[in-house]
C-alpha cells in the first residue's frame, strides 16, 4: 500500500485541469485573444437567440462562435505541446483523449529518481485488488442525464405537437445545452475507479520503460 500511496500522489499531481490550463498559458497572444474572443461571441449570440427565439441568425452565429472555439482551441493544443507530438507522434494521437499521453509523460517525469521499479509492482499489485472491489456506474446512466434525456424525447413526441414551433425549438435547445454542459461536468468529475484504471495504465506504461530508480 506504501508504493501505491507515494505513486498514486504523483498521479494526482498531473489532473487535466492542469493540462488544459497550460494550453491557454502556453498559446500565443493572437490565440488566445481569438479563443476569449470566440467564447464572448458565443455567449452573446447564444443570449440573443433565447431573447429572440424566432431570430434563427443569432442560433447559426452561435454555432458558428462555437465552432471558431474548437478549431482554435485544437490549433493551441498542437502549438502547446508541439514538442510531445514531434516526439511521440502516434502516441500523442491515440492517446490525445483527456490529454492522456501529455499527463503520462509529465507522470513519468516525477516518476524518474523517485520511483524504483520494485515500487511499480507493488502498487500495480495493490491496484489490481482495488479496482475489482471498487464499481461506480458510468456518467451515461446518472440521473441527470437520464432525465435530459427523457425530456427531449418527450418534446419531440406528444408534447411537441401541441405547442407552437417556437416554444418546441426553444425548449429543445435549452435541454440541449443543459445536457452538454451536465454531460461535460459530470464527465469531468472522475470515478475512483476510472483514475484507478487510468492510473493502472500509466504504471504499466512506465513499468515497460523501466524507469531509472
């Protein structure tokens, strides 16, 4: 349990806030004044279109604000770890959900010196009791997102035919956003069991690459 604790400490000290923070830090200044600059446009166009529900202009600004973020936001990514996806071209795509390779390398970078390879499969050991005694139901199956769920099929359904198009479009867009944004937040908040297995992962990782002790 020692070697999992120390290890597991090193883990935690790499979260995905962190990384995503350090995009913005590291992008350029043209960058990053374009990304604030998409999100205020989104926001005012998204505020404009529940204002004015039946201005369909304001919804494709919206999408469109939104769009401009995400390319944008991906252009910072690759500028931010330009380095990594030279170094590791394959592995940084596979592995780009959650910045999971980026979190890894910064992971076996505290491991070096720290970490022998003795204390790897202890804690490999220890996680592998943990992880078949531990079972959190995934963020698909939450209640909230259930519910979402339930209510955008019901405004498609009987309800939708009674009420004015406007309203049904409204509605339908609320619940839409509410279900991405509850969607991102609940999916942003881990299960022990997924850091578990993420950090099952980066041990059996660095574990075959023999870091020094």
């Amino acid at each position: 349990m020692d070697s999992f604790l120390k290890l597991y400490g090193l883990y935690r000290s790499v979260p995905r806030w962190k990384v995503a923070l350090s995009i913005y830090q590291g992008a350029s200044s043209r960058l990053k004044w374009l990304l604030w600059s998409t999100k205020a446009f989104f926001a005012v166009f998204a505020s404009l279109q529940f204002i004015l529900i039946s201005n369909w202009p304001y919804f494709l600004l919206m999408l469109a604000a939104a769009c401009a973020w995400g390319w944008l936001f991906y252009k910072a990514h690759k500028s931010a770890f330009s380095h990594e996806y030279s170094a590791h071209p394959e592995r940084m795509k596979y592995f780009e959900r959650d910045y999971q390779y980026v979190r890894y390398l910064q992971f076996r970078e505290k491991l070096n010196g720290v970490a022998s390879r003795q204390d790897i499969q202890g804690a490999l050991a220890f996680l592998s009791e943990q992880i078949q005694s531990n079972s959190v139901p995934p963020v698909s199956s939450h209640p909230v997102i259930t519910f979402l769920f339930a209510a955008i099929f019901a405004i498609l359904g009987s309800a939708a035919g009674h009420w004015p198009a406007k309203y049904t479009v409204a509605s339908l867009l609320v619940l839409l956003v509410l279900l991405y944004f509850s969607y991102m937040i609940l999916g942003a908040v881990n299960t022990t069991q997924s850091d578990l297995k993420e950090f099952k992962r980066f041990l059996l990782w660095a574990r075959d690459e023999e870091p020094e002790a």
